[in-house]
C-alpha cells in the first residue's frame, strides 16, 4: 500500500510539474479576460458578471467540468469555497453538506434547480431521498450561490442555490475502472423542421460492485465488513428553439448492502428510486426591453426500500431477521410566470408569479412481521397499506407565490439591487423575505459589494406529516427554520489574477431537528439556533494561455449552536471544520491536458481524524478531431477516510456514540470519447 500511494503522489507531482511545459495553443481554455465577463442569472434572474452580481457567485463551464472528469454534482461541491460534501459513497439518507458551517441531512438547506427548475422535494425538502446519483452527463454549466436566495426562489434556498443547465451534445463515451466499474454515455442532438427546432436526448446507463470497506461499526456486531454496489439510469430529453424548451428526465437507482437505517445487513440492504421530472419555458414576450416567460413542472417519484432492524437471534426475532422497509410515493406541480422590463438604461424591474402542489399520496411500510396487528411472524414480507397504515398523512402542500426586484444603476459606479418575495402556505406560516446588495465599483480594476439577505427553509411534508412508523414523528406545529446572512464582498481584478475576499455572518434560527420526547420517540421540533461568521479567500491566475490555477480558503472563526433540552440534533461545529481549502489546475499542452485538484478540511469533531487531504487528477489526450481518451483517478493518495453523520449509528463498545461513514477510497477509471 505504501508503494502504491508513493506511485499516485509521483502521478500527482507530474501534472503538477507539467503545468509548466512550453505552452500551446489550447482550443479549450477560456482567457481570464473573457472568464470575468462571463454571465451568469442565477443571482438575480438577469444576465450578469460575477462582478456586478448582487451574491456570491461560483461558476463552473462545461469544459472545466470535462477537465476534471466529473460525473456527479456532488463532486463538484468541494471545489466551492465554503463547500464541503459529506454525502457518503451512496448519498445514505443520513448524507449532508456543509455549507458555511452548516448542514442538515437530505441537503435541504440547499436549493437545487435543474435548467432553472426546482427539484428539491417537498416530503424532505432535500434532494437525495429520492433522487440519488444524478449524472451531468450533458451539463453546459453550473452556477452556484454561496448564501441564501430565497428572495427569489423561495424556500430551501437557505445557506446556497445550484442551478445545473444542459444542453444536448452529439458525443459518446464508454468508462471502465475499478470496483468493476463500468458505463456507457450517449449524447446526441439534431436540427428538425423549421423554426429552428431541435431535438435531443442523453443516456447514461452506470453500475459497479462498490468499494470493500473492513473493520466497520456494526451496532448488532454482525459483520465487520461491507461494500456500496449501486446501479443507475438516466436518460434527458429535449426539444427546443428560441422562444421555447421542453425537457424531461428519468432516473431510476439502486444500490445494496452498506448502511440503510443506520445498519448493516448484507444481502438484505437494499433501496430503489424513480424519479421522473418534466420541465417547459416559454417566453410569450421578448424584446430589448421587456420578456415575459412562463413555465411549468412536474415530478413523480418512487422510493422502495427493504433493511434489517434486528438481527435473527433477538426476542421477539429468534428464527428471522426483523425487516422493515418504506414504499413511498410523490407528485409535485408547479406554474411560474417571470417578467422582466427594463424602465430606462439605469433601471431594470423583475417580478414574477408561482403556484405549486405537492404531496406524498402513498407512504407504507412493508415487514415481515405484523406491525399494525400481534407482530406475529408473516410467511413473507408484507405491505401494510389499508386505509388506516398510511405512515405520512395525505396532505397536499399548496404554495402561491410572488416577487418583485429592481436594479437600479444609480451611476457609473453604484448599483443597488433590492427585493422582496412572498410565499404564502396552506398548512405553515406564511413567509416574507426580502434581499439588498449594494455593489460600488471603485475602479476597473475593484469593487466592494455589501449583500443582506433572509431565506428560509419550510417544515417538510415529512416534517409536518410522518406519523409513527419506527422512524420518526412529525409535528404540525413546527416553525420554518430562518436565516439572516450579511456579507462583505472584495473583488480585484488584475491582467492574469483575480482574488476575491468574502466576510460574512449567519444568524439561524428555529432550525428543525429531532428531540426525545419521553417515550422512546424521536420527535421533530425547533430545536436549536445557530450564529456562524467566517471568511472565503478565492484566487485565481492564469499567466499563461494554456494554466489556469484556481484555489480558495475558508475560515470560520465563530460556529456556536445553542440546543434546547433532550435535544438530538449534532451542533453545527461537531459536524463541520473550520478551515477549508481547494484548489484546481488545468493545463493544455498540444492534444494533452492535465488537471489536479484537490480539497482540504481541518478537523471534524464527530470524526477526529486530525483533517483530510484529498487529491483527484485527470489526463486527457484527443487522438484525432473526433476521438478523445481520458484516464482520471479519484482520491489518488487512497486516503482510508469517513463522512460525518448527523445522526447516531449506534454505541461501540467503549459507549462512544459513532456518527461516520467509511468513504470510497481510490478509484481509477479509463474512458473513451467519439465526438459525431
């Protein structure tokens, strides 16, 4: 093994050694000059550079995403200043992000827009319960706020918003590697008609044997070790022109054995998700002035799992495993109407209209024993769903919602933005959040920006609506946790650097968590409030045509949670470091092109592994126009390493709580590419 990781750092020290080679042409890397006027929308609905957005914006185009060999958006996360993935080899229930030294489970404090359309569901407010191992398969580019957003996008977009945007590409890769890993990616696109109509689709067809994880907790000491298989399948549909662009996706995942429920049963683990998604934007107006756009969405989506509570050999258990698993379903529906009118060249108007449903119409468990009546051993496993089984009540969420904003360019050199959203609810509180950012350029060269925002994240229907099912129970009193986030921004452009200074303080409060509730229960509650201040450094230089180097830092310098009683819920800086850093080299050198990057966090208390370095690279060589080949490798130093849990695996044998999950460790992969 030693031998091994000095062979991948000497892999790593060479990419590093090549980024200065003599340098040539690259048709692929952008000058940093046309990377600082590249716009972006994700910030206020209009197009606009980084400097002059009113938030803190990351970026990523497609061909900083092929560079790297990234297949998933939660690899991306780490390369975010602030960012830090704690999702687990198979995105486990449990899985989480921190974002600015914060994080829940499901991600739900993280809104995710697929080409400008939510996906996060309404049954956990996340986006990894029921849409697991989403593929960028054909992303054009990725946008990505740093802090809240709910001013315009309503709940959920409470410590970040990523907005993931595809378009149809004519391409076709086959990846081998290891854990048996293999798949097959087609993407391919035409004219039809008139109009300028086009019609794509993209399928992505994936599967490995997962990684063998030794010496894991096990809380019923069973086994000691494990693996993460998983299956998927995506395909995206598209048909569009100028005025109008319709999508669809289906994702269909499985994965085995690893932890469900929190425990471990090999052979018996296992989880499926479907998830359907429909998306269509229309602009009924467009012209140099004003634009009217309408669209609507729609999901359904399939959860279907089966786990062993308790080992064979306990009472009432003694001849079989207790086994227990979920069959859930969910539709959403949505319609928005966006307007945008330029009143004069200083003053620019948005506002817009929504209205959405969502519900979970079926929730039920499904054992091998009788739950509902003498928990008498059954012949197989059974679904409970009679009338009266339901383990999350049928309501239906309905949400109307309005904004309104203005950006006004007070002079050459002042812009202020300001904004103000109201979503009202059927079963919650009605929510108001407002926005300002004043951006004031002091120079061509800086600008200061200063950004004050509210944003919150609505009680899930699962938080409101879980009844008893052995896992937990919902409250229909709860509050919507609140977040109040000021930041100071400095940006200093220069002829082949950019940095960037980001201080910021968050302020949370009503936060959702679990909490005792004397019987034996987990109950959900606001539980805690949570006040956080820190510091993003971004830097970028690009000296030359064909290196670019991108890193960043972050610090935390305060992180306090207060909890209430019989409270639950890990504090925020149990589960999150303080100092963050990552950093990204691309080079192009004739038809090859290198890339290193990596990610560094200090110290996690639930994990007290002292910090975690981890190094991933990519080469890539174009054999002719049309045929590319690439060999990539992930945590390249085979770093043995766990992501955090926010809820208790079990006790080990000292009476320590464990709260981790072993990750993958390296991973290398070779893939083939045919451009049509």
């Amino acid at each position: 093994m030693f031998l091994l990781k000095q062979s991948f750092l000497l892999f790593a020290i060479s990419v590093s050694y090549l980024s200065y080679a003599n340098p040539a042409n690259d048709v692929f890397s952008l000058p940093l000059e046309q990377l600082q006027h590249l716009k972006v929308s994700i910030g206020s609905k209009n197009d606009e550079t980084i400097r002059n957005s009113p938030s803190s914006v990351t970026i990523f185009t497609r061909d900083d995403i092929d560079k790297m060999g990234v297949s998933s958006w939660v690899q991306l996360i780490n390369q975010v200043p602030g960012f830090y993935s704690m999702m687990n080899s198979v995105e486990g229930n449990q899985s989480h992000i921190v974002m600015r030294g914060h994080a829940q489970t499901y991600a739900n404090t993280l809104l995710v827009l697929l080409n400008g359309h939510r996906i996060n569901d309404d049954y956990t407010g996340g986006i990894n319960y029921l849409i697991q191992f989403m593929d960028l398969a054909d992303v054009k580019r990725v946008e990505i706020i740093r802090g809240p957003g709910s001013a315009v996008y309503g709940s959920n977009a409470f410590s970040g918003v990523i907005n993931i945007l595809t378009e149809p590409r004519k391409n076709l890769t086959v990846e081998l590697g290891e854990f048996d890993m293999k798949k097959l990616l087609v993407n391919y696109s035409k004219p039809i008609g008139q109009n300028d109509w086009i019609i794509g689709t993209s399928l992505s067809i994936s599967g490995d044997n997962g990684d063998q994880f030794d010496h894991v907790f096990d809380r019923n000491d069973l086994q000691s070790k494990t693996q993460d298989p998983k299956e998927n399948q995506q395909v995206r549909a598209y048909l569009s022109n100028k005025s109008t662009r319709i999508f669809g996706q289906f994702l269909n995942s499985k994965r085995e054995d690893y932890y469900l429920f929190r425990r471990l049963r090999d052979g018996v683990n296992k989880l499926e998700t479907k998830h359907l998604m429909l998306g269509v934007n229309h602009k009924l107006i467009r012209s140099d002035t004003t634009s009217l756009e309408v669209s609507a969405g729609y999901q359904r989506a399939h959860r279907e799992s089966i786990g062993a509570l308790t080992p064979k050999g306990e009472a009432p258990f003694e001849d079989v495993d207790f086994l227990f698993g979920v069959r859930l379903k969910y539709d959403s529906m949505n319609v928005n109407l966006d307007y945008k009118h330029q009143l004069s060249e200083s003053l620019t108007l948005n506002s817009g209209l929504s209205y959405s449903e969502s519900q979970v119409p079926n929730a039920n468990i499904k054992s091998n024993f009788d739950i509902y009546g003498d928990f008498a051993q059954l012949p197989k496993v059974t679904l409970f769903d009679g009338a009266d089984q339901s383990t999350v009540l049928d309501n239906k969420r309905r949400v109307s919602s309005a904004y309104l904003q203005t950006q006004w360019q007070v002079s050459s050199a002042l812009k202020v933005t300001t904004g103000l959203r109201f979503d009202g609810y059927n079963d919650i509180k009605n929510a108001t959040t407002p926005r300002l950012g004043i951006i004031y350029r002091l120079d061509d060269k800086q600008t200061l920006k200063y950004l004050f925002g509210k944003a919150y994240r609505a009680p899930s229907l699962g938080d409101l609506y879980d009844e008893e099912s052995g896992l937990t129970i919902g409250s229909d009193q709860l509050k919507a946790s609140e977040i109040i986030t000021s930041e100071l921004i400095y940006f200093r452009a220069m002829q082949k650097s950019q940095f960037i200074a980001t201080f910021f303080s968050n302020k949370q409060t009503n936060i959702i968590g679990y909490q005792a509730d004397g019987k034996g229960n987990q109950a959900l509650a606001n539980v805690a409030s949570n006040d956080v201040e820190g510091m993003e450094l971004e830097y970028v230089y690009h000296p030359i045509k064909d290196l670019r180097l991108n890193a960043s830092f972050s610090h935390l310098w305060k992180n306090e949670t207060y909890l209430g009683d019989s409270t639950l819920l890990p504090k925020s800086e149990d589960v999150s470091a303080k100092n963050l850093m990552n950093f990204n080299a691309f080079y192009q050198y004739q038809d090859w092109s290198f890339n290193l990057n990596g990610s560094w966090r200090s110290d996690v208390n639930v994990l007290n592994d002292g910090g975690l370095m981890l190094l991933n690279g990519n080469i890539k060589k174009r054999l002719n126009q049309n045929m590319t080949i690439s060999f990539k490798v992930t945590n390249l130093l085979d770093e043995n390493y766990f992501t955090s849990s926010h809820t208790s695996l079990g006790n080990d044998i000292g009476g320590n709580e464990v709260r981790k999950f072993p990750a993958r460790g390296r991973q290398a992969l070779l893939a083939f590419t045919y451009d049509f």
